[in-house]
C-alpha cells in the first residue's frame, strides 16, 4: 500500500491522507490488473522520481499508469465503478471548487469571489 501512495503521490503531486481509501485503491487495481501489470506498476516504486515520470510514459505501462492515476486523483475505475466522489483527492487541490452537488452555502453563495 505504501508503494503505491507513493508512486501516485509522485507522479500526481496530489497526496491521499486516506488510508481506508487507499486500500480501496489498492482493492480496484488488484482486480483489475494483472500480475505483470501491477509488478510494472510497483517497480516504479524503486525508482527516482525522474525515472518514475520518463518509465510512466512508456507503453505498455503507460496504460496501467494512466487507469492507477485517474482511479488515484478521481476516485473512479474507468467509467463503471465510483470508489469515492467527495473524498476524491482531486477536490483537495481544486480549491476554487467543490464537487458538484455539494452545498456550497446559503443563496447566492456563487456570486462571492472564492476564497
């Protein structure tokens, strides 16, 4: 689990503080990748930040990169399977925001500048 976080934090620059929902994560990619994927995918792990980026983009990692970083900052697998919406990482880093269907406030909160 600890490589994992640390291959997402890396290569997204977005932490997860969770670690129910990063055992969640690590639950979706289990099932969804196969071995060889997912030793591919942790063997970034090992490597420096600079190497992590360059090996990400390669094929045919870059596919099992791709899924594993939109599951980590989205909080989806694919376009099926919603592991989280509002604990989603990416809310945390889009602070002008919030998730759609979240009260933001009283009436008229959205004509205020966010803060």
């Amino acid at each position: 689990m600890q490589a994992l976080a640390s291959v997402c934090t890396e290569l997204t620059g977005i932490s997860n503080e969770s670690e129910a929902l990063t055992q969640q994560y690590l639950t979706v990619l289990l099932k969804s990748l196969d071995k060889a994927q997912w030793n591919a995918l942790l063997s970034l792990a090992n490597a420096s930040p600079k190497n992590q980026r360059m090996a990400s983009l390669q094929a045919p990692l870059r596919d099992v990169v791709e899924f594993a970083l939109q599951l980590w900052v989205s909080g989806m697998a694919g376009s099926t399977e919603v592991v989280t919406y509002v604990g989603a990482p990416i809310w945390s880093v889009l602070t002008f925001t919030k998730p759609p269907g979240i009260c933001g406030g009283a009436f008229g909160y959205w004509s205020e500048r966010p803060i």
